[in-house]
C-alpha cells in the first residue's frame, strides 16, 4: 500500500494551538485536524510545509521545528505525518479554503475531535 506523505503543521501563539475542521467529504472528514499536506515529489517537507500553510490558511512559515513523525494505518490508506511546530509566522492564520478555523488552548486539545492518526501529535505537545 502506497505511503502519503503528510507535512502537518502545528501553529502556535503563546499557549494556543490553531486548527481547522476537515471538510466533511474528505478522507476523515468532519473532525479537527492541525492543517498541511501531501509533500510532492522532489520537495522538502519544510517546503511542502511552507506551501500548504499558505494555501490553507494564508500564513508564511518564518521558523518550524519538528515535533514528531508518525506512521498511521487506516486500513483504506496509510499516512506518514511529518509534525512541525511552527512558532514564527506572518500573516493570520485563517480557513482559506472555506474550512472552519479556531485557536485553543493546548491543554483544551481533546484526541477524540481529531482524527486517530493525530492523538500522538497532541500526546507530544501536551507532554
């Protein structure tokens, strides 16, 4: 089975976390997500990073440092997660492509809102 390999973003201010809502016809749809995507052949995850933060939610990336990289299996398909924290920006993040958007707390990150591929995301970040 094919591996998609996924540059994810986890966009901090101060002790706030931002998300966004999948779009309910998306693979796992409907639940919160940290946003990013698929890193394209010939490109750096910090790239690939960098572009999807912009396309998604309007943000230049101006420093990231890796969190975690996680191998998940959903029986349809399996994911690499290739995690950054992304701790400089320009520009307000926003859901760019009609997707709901919000800032939490970290600590008010509930595993059961995202899906399974991310609870050792918010494991890492709430260690």
């Amino acid at each position: 089975m094919k591996v998609v390999h996924v540059a994810v973003g986890v966009i901090t201010r101060g002790d706030n976390i931002f998300i966004t809502l999948r779009q309910d016809h998306l693979h796992q749809g409907g639940k919160w997500e940290f946003p990013g995507g698929k890193v394209e052949e010939g490109e750096s995850v910090q790239e690939a990073l960098a572009r999807e933060l912009l396309e998604e939610v309007g943000i230049d990336v101006l420093a990231s440092e890796p969190v975690i990289v996680i191998t998940h299996d959903y029986g349809d398909k399996v994911v690499k997660l290739d995690v950054h924290r992304v701790c400089e920006f320009s520009g307000e993040p926003h859901g760019k492509e009609g997707q709901s958007s919000r800032w939490v707390e970290l600590n008010a990150l509930n595993a059961d809102d995202f899906p399974e591929a991310n609870v050792p995301i918010i494991d890492a970040l709430q260690a």
